[in-house]
C-alpha cells in the first residue's frame, strides 16, 4: 500500500519574506512565488502523476493551480493539509512574539512539539492530522507517484516520520519554497 508521494511546499509569500508566522492566515503568493510554481512544474515535465493533493489554503492552491496547468490533473482540497495553527502568533514577526508572548515563546523552546501558542495547535497534533491525510492518499493510490501540496511546518512532521526523526526536530527540516521531495509513504 505504498506510494511515493512528491510532498511540496508552497511559493513564496511576502510574509516568507518577512519572516511573519503565516500559519492558517491567508497571503498569497507573491510574483517570485508564482515564478517558482512555474519552474517546478517545467521540472516535472514527463512525470506521471495519478493525483494532486493540496491544502485548502490560497498559497497551497495558488501552487497547486500552477501544477495542475501543467500535468492535467484537478488538485484536490485537503484540509488536513494545512500548516499548523499559529493563533495568536499568526501575521506576527519573530520578534513581536517574543515581546507579546513571552512565556509561551518559552515553552516552545523548551518542547518544540508540545508546545502550543495561544489559540493554536502543537506540532504533535499537526503530525497526528498530516499523517491521517497522507496515509488516506496513499491508500486511494497505492503503487504510484502522487503530488501533495501542503506548507513548511506540515510536510517538515511528515519529513520526521519517513526519516524517524523526533517530532522536537520538525522545525529543523522545513523544505524550502516551491521544492518536491519525494518519500515513500506506506499508511499507518
């Protein structure tokens, strides 16, 4: 029951940029962005994809629409799919963080995985819901090659389970903007 999914993270935004914490906020790609969309697809000429996944989010979709132009498939939404939820460190810089929100900053350091910001998610459970998706992905298309459009955080937990990394690490091996990386995913 194995698939070999090709796991993508979005463009560029002008929050990457910035370094704002986009979490399940909504920005949009920005024309660097678009451009790399574009250039991944041109480097995925005469692969063969059985389906194209996505996160329901603009700038997953925004990648995912540039794909589809390219291999004929219809992405499908997955919201399952999404980066973690921020809360209220979601549109936030860095450093804004650290000012306004101090002792969960803190934990975050201390526990990277359980840590969860005001209103949000912990990395864990963003784990736990990328791992359901992309197990029922690779169960619907088993044997085959599968694009999967998610974000930073999202596809760096699914990163720890294929290379059986502590989730404490995911931070450490987010995949850069409008790359595939392509594992081996067999459900469960």
């Amino acid at each position: 029951m194995t698939a070999r999914l090709w796991l993508v993270r979005h463009g560029q935004t002008d929050w990457n940029l910035a370094g704002r914490f986009q979490g399940q906020s909504d920005p949009p790609l920005n024309g660097a962005g678009l451009a790399q969309a574009r250039d991944l697809a041109a480097s995925l000429e005469g692969s063969t994809f059985l389906a194209l996944y996505t996160s329901d989010l603009l700038r997953a979709r925004q990648t995912a629409a540039v794909l589809a132009e390219h291999t004929g498939l219809t992405p499908l939404l997955e919201p399952r799919l999404r980066e973690m939820h921020h809360g209220a460190w979601d549109g936030l810089l860095l450093t804004e963080i650290q000012a306004r929100f101090a002792a969960s900053w803190a934990a975050r350091l201390q526990a990277p995985h359980e840590a969860r910001p005001p209103g949000g998610e912990t990395v864990t459970e963003v784990a736990g819901r990328v791992a359901a998706a992309l197990d029922d992905i690779a169960a619907r298309h088993a044997g085959g090659d599968v694009l999967v459009v998610s974000h930073g955080l999202a596809l760096a937990t699914a990163l720890c389970r294929v290379n059986d990394i502590p989730l404490a690490r995911a931070h450490d091996h987010v995949p850069p903007n409008a790359e595939a990386v392509v594992v081996r995913w067999t459900p469960g």
